[in-house]
C-alpha cells in the first residue's frame, strides 16, 4: 500500500450506561477485529457479559498479526467500513490519527486515563490527543529456563552482553534432548520478526536511518548484528526458526522445547513450564534500543456509524474495571491479566502474588526509549514512526527470513534490503 502521503483517501465488569439498539428494536452489532493473541483471545469470553448487560452483539475477527496488519490498514485508509473496532499499535496510531483516519477518544472522568502509563499514553497519542487505547503493553525482555542455566553453570543478568548471552545458549542447547538454546523470531513481517532484529540492531549502535533519512540497511553496524542475529539462531534455535513469530514460540516453549526467548514481556502471562527466571534485554554495548515498546491498542475507524457505541465498548475493555473482571474469571485470574498499561494494576495485591513477572515487565517498560537521539532521526525503537515504515520493514524482513535461512547470505540480504528500502524513501521524496 502507498505510504499516507502519497495516498489519497454493573456487574463485576462496571459496565455502565443503558443499551444501545436500532429502530427496528434490534441489538446493535459490532465488527472487532484482533490478533490472535492471548489476552485478545481471551476478551471473547470476558465482553460476554458486556453483550448480556448492553444488547450490543460483538462480531470478532481474530487473525494473525501480519494478516490483521494488512487487512486493518487497507480497509481503514480506503474508509471500507468492515470494522466498527481495530486493533492497531504504536506505529499507526499517531498517524493514522493525524491523517484522519481514526477517531479521537474521549473517556468519562471514571475511565482515569492519567491511570495510563505515560509511555502507553504518549505512544497512542498525537498533539495530545488520544487515538486508541491500550488492551496490553509491552517491553521485551530475557525469558528463559533457569533449571537449565543452573544446571549448566552459566548466568544470565541483567542488561547482560550479547556474547554471554550467545555463551549461556550455547551451554543449555540440547537437540537431541528437544530443547534448543534460544528461540527467536524469524518469521518475517515488520512486526515480526524485525521487532526483535530491530533491538539488536539498535544495541550494536545502527538505526533504520541516518539524519536524511537514507537508509543504513549497508552499514558495519547492521552488518554485525544481522550475523550476530543469524549465528546465534542458527546454531542454538530450532529448526526452520524462519517461520517462528510470538504464538509458535509460545508453544514451543510451554512445551519444554526453549531454553531461552527474547520477546515481548507479555508472554510471561501465558508461561506454562516451571522454573522461569527474567532479565532485562541483553545489548552489544549500546543499551538504549535494545528492548522495544508496544502496545496493542484498540481504535475506532473515522466515519463509522456505529462510532459511539464502538467507543463505550474500548472505553469498557480498557478499564480498571475489566482488568478486575479478568482477575476475577474464574476461565482466568490474576496470572492473566492485561498488563503493561495501567499503574493500578501493579498495585494490585492479588496481581502482585499471581505475577512473578511484575517488576521486571515494569522495569522494561520503564527503560523503553522511543525518543529521537543522536544515532536515530525518528521516534520508536523496533519501528520508525513514519508513514513509509511498513512498507520499507516488511521489504527488509523478507531479506532477513532469506538470509536466516540460508537462501542468501547475510551480505547479499542486506544489500537487497539497502535497495528496497532506498527505492521507498526515494520515491516517497525524503530525498
């Protein structure tokens, strides 16, 4: 798709307020799409109660990221219609709101949006204003097996380097066992696995982009960490790690099959095995950068005739009091909660009892650096906040997932990445 400037276009749950319905007496009906991620997952049986107690009927659409990215994007830009309720990141939302394609959000007072962490807050937000709110959020950091690390006699801390970490793999990597050293993203998507290359990347000291916005997909830094990224993967990952994103990881992992995963902090409210122990991301000696900040956040369409409606119900299911209705559920409980958006939920004894995970999920958050600095010209940390980046990260991914596995090499993947994403810039007029 063309970039946007060049494109022309009462209960335990709180529910509040009466129900909504049509002239004709009927429910009003809703079209949501999700990821097929857990915690969305999960908003299915929670909002059951939402329609008994409003009237209002919830259609989910729930697909995988790369495909929801796709498909959300094409219909809202051409103003399609086949969704009242989106799921978006960071990456769109300020610009999607700035461009006119999403409404603005506007809570009651009970809502408590300053409840939001400010990085959530600021990220979903342009010029101040609100334009989708946060059903989770994110860093990323070390999750990994520590009955293993033990047993192998090595450790993980902390901010530690990537050659301990590669050392620490390397130690607890047993295929004939069925558990390999580490299991990272591959498959390829700007949201897949570039959210995790981008952090290494951005540890070794590279960016997307230099001052002119010229991409610097040829540089040292790129290069050292793309053959950091593969060698490590190759050796110590599974097998056909090429077509791994967060859900296939997740199941490798609660399967016993993962000594170690570098992903979205997240995860650890889906966790199953025994034993894990978190660190803060690993970096090549450059820190700022090397873990990401996201958040899936729900948005509502600009022109939707059912606008008001798809905004009580993102009012509802980003609230303090449905973050209690997950802890409460007994499908559910505290372990699997939303996190990573709101400070009361971490003040929250029974969460705090349930979520081992806490300190170091907030700790990421915390250290997340989406600034502007002197190495990168953009906002973000595992994407560039501009219109062209989806189109340039998922051109470099495809490169990426060829050179993972072993159909190019890692300088003859970047050379074509450095061209595909120069053909984007150029033509975009950055330069």
């Amino acid at each position: 798709m063309k970039s946007l400037r060049n494109t022309a276009l009462g209960l335990t749950l709180g529910i509040a307020g009466a129900s909504f319905a049509l002239a004709d007496g009927h429910a009003k009906e809703l079209t949501i799409a999700i990821v097929n991620n857990g915690h969305m997952i999960n908003m299915q049986k929670v909002a059951e109660a939402y329609t008994e107690e409003t009237g209002v009927k919830l259609n989910w659409v729930s697909l995988e990221e790369g495909v929801l990215r796709e498909q959300v994007t094409s219909d809202t830009a051409t103003g399609g219609g086949q969704y009242d309720i989106i799921n978006i990141g960071m990456q769109e939302a300020p610009i999607w709101g700035a461009a006119g394609w999403i409404e603005p959000l506007n809570f009651g007072a009970d809502y408590d949006v300053d409840d939001m962490l400010p990085a959530m807050r600021n990220g979903l937000s342009h010029e101040g204003t609100l334009y989708a709110a946060p059903f989770y959020g994110e860093s990323s950091m070390v999750m990994y097996r520590k009955d293993l690390t033990d047993a192998a006699g090595v450790n993980i801390a902390d901010n530690d380097s990537w050659d301990n970490v590669k050392a620490a793999a390397a130690a607890i990597h047993d295929p004939d066992n069925g558990v390999y050293g580490a299991c990272l993203r591959g498959k390829p998507g700007w949201g897949d696995n570039m959210a995790f290359i981008t952090t290494v990347v951005n540890s070794f000291g590279g960016a997307w982009f230099d001052a002119d916005f010229k991409p610097t997909l040829d540089s040292d830094e790129w290069k050292a960490a793309i053959n950091f990224y593969v060698d490590l993967l190759g050796n110590y990952g599974p097998p056909g790690s090429e077509g791994n994103s967060f859900n296939e990881i997740l199941a490798l992992y609660n399967e016993g099959k993962c000594g170690m995963w570098i992903d979205a902090t997240i995860a650890a409210s889906f966790l199953t095995v025994d034993g894990v122990a978190y660190a803060q991301s690993p970096n090549a000696g450059n820190p700022v950068g090397a873990n990401w900040l996201w958040a899936w956040a729900m948005a509502v369409p600009a022109g939707s005739p059912n606008a008001a409606e798809s905004q009580a119900f993102i009012e509802w299911a980003t609230s303090k009091d449905y973050i209690k209705a997950v802890g409460n559920h007994p499908d559910f409980g505290w372990g699997k909660v939303p996190t990573g958006t709101r400070a009361s939920t971490y003040a929250i004894p029974e969460f705090q009892a349930a979520a081992p995970f806490a300190a170091a999920e907030m700790a990421a958050i915390e250290s997340a650096a989406p600034e502007a600095t002197d190495i990168k010209p953009y906002v973000g940390v595992q994407f560039a906040a501009i219109p062209e980046f989806p189109e340039v990260g998922s051109a470099v991914a495809q490169e990426m997932a060829a050179a993972l596995s072993g159909a190019k090499s890692v300088d003859e993947a970047l050379e074509a990445a450095q061209a595909a994403a120069d053909a984007i810039m150029s033509e975009a007029g950055y330069y």
